[in-house]
C-alpha cells in the first residue's frame, strides 16, 4: 500500500512538472500562478505546494528536468558533446519552448546549459580544425558563442520566428527548417567573395584607429 500511494505520488509531481513546463513556457515564471498549473494538472494547488513548496520551488525543478533533459545526449567525461544541439531539437515540444523561455529570463539553470554547450562546441569546432573539415578562425570563443546563440535565437524570438515562417518554431517541422537553412549558410556560404569581411575590417580599423 505505501509503495502503490508513492507511486501515485510520484505520477502527480511528474504531471505537476510538466504542466509547468507548459505554462511557464508560454507566459513566462511571473505571469504564471500557481492555481492556473494546478488547474492544468488536474490536481488542487495545495498539491503543488505540497510536491515544490512554492512557485520558486517548481521553476527550479522544471530547471532541473529541462538541464537533464539536454545533458542526456552525447557526453566525454561528463562534458556535454556537440550532440546536446541536436538533443535540444529532440526534446519535447514543451521543454524547447520553456528553455527559449528560460534563456529569455535569464534562469541561471539556462545560463549555466548556455555555458557547458559553447565549452563543448569550441572543443567541437576546434576538433573540427585538426580533422580538416571546420575553417580556421581569428578567435575560436567568439566563433562558439555565435554559433550557438545563432542555433537557439529561434527560440527567444519564437513569436515573430514563428509567425514568419509560418509554423511555431518550439514544433519539430518550424524548429528544423530553420535549422536546415543555417547548416546551407554555414556549409555552403552565403556571400560570393569578401566584400562584407573587407568593409567590416576597414571600419573597425578606423575606429581603432581613432
């Protein structure tokens, strides 16, 4: 009997968690009550607090989940590999939307998965240069911070994303367009010669200059 009401106790933290992945994902940790995830649990908002103590409490279990939910992908020595890119467009529809959302709000749990990601793509770009299949860079921190702000924008801008392309970009069909479209530029180029490179060296060596 104890195991049978643990399990069941269990079952309503998980659907408690997920309907705050929901709600948080949507409308954001402030604007979302406690009530409003109750009701989208199905469960009483005493509940909740019973499992998470508070809202505070259920955002970082959410938190938790979404960075679990990531580092399950490729790892070398506990080290997040370049795949967790391509876990963050495997994972639910829910937890892509609450990491934009997260990102967005500047959870630490989301800065510090922001963090490990662009430590393991410079290492992946870098392996990258040694097997010959990555270009050399100037400045190989700046080249993995972009590159992965550049795969996760879609989803800080996931309205007007979204509306543009004509599909919500949290959803598996929207998210991989985009990303498909990004691999063409990084793999094919997008400018013919170097015009753009040769104007932005100029001006910023003006600007030094001064």
């Amino acid at each position: 009997m104890l195991f049978m009401r643990s399990v069941r106790d269990l079952t309503a933290q998980a659907r408690i968690r997920d309907a705050a992945l929901e709600r948080f994902g949507f409308g954001g940790v402030a604007a979302t009550s406690v009530r409003a995830i109750a009701a989208t649990a199905g469960v009483s908002p005493a509940l909740v607090l019973h499992h998470f103590g508070s809202k505070e409490g259920l955002r970082q279990a959410c938190d938790e989940h979404v960075l679990a939910a990531i580092r399950s992908g490729p790892t070398v020595d506990g080290v997040i590999e370049q795949g967790a890119l391509t876990e963050i467009l495997r994972t639910a529809t829910p937890v892509r939307r609450y990491l934009g959302r997260a990102l967005l709000e500047g959870s630490e749990a989301a800065n510090v998965l922001f963090a490990e990601i662009v430590d393991a793509t410079q290492q992946w770009l870098a392996d990258g240069e040694a097997q010959g299949w990555a270009t050399p860079t100037t400045d190989a921190r700046a080249r993995a911070v972009t590159y992965v702000a550049w795969l996760l924008a879609p989803l800080l801008l996931s309205e007007q994303v979204s509306q543009l392309l004509g599909g919500d970009v949290a959803e598996p069909e929207t998210s991989l367009r985009g990303a498909r479209a990004g691999l063409e530029m990084l793999t094919g180029g997008l400018f013919t010669d170097d015009r753009w490179l040769s104007a932005f060296t100029a001006i910023v060596a003006k600007e030094q200059a001064r």
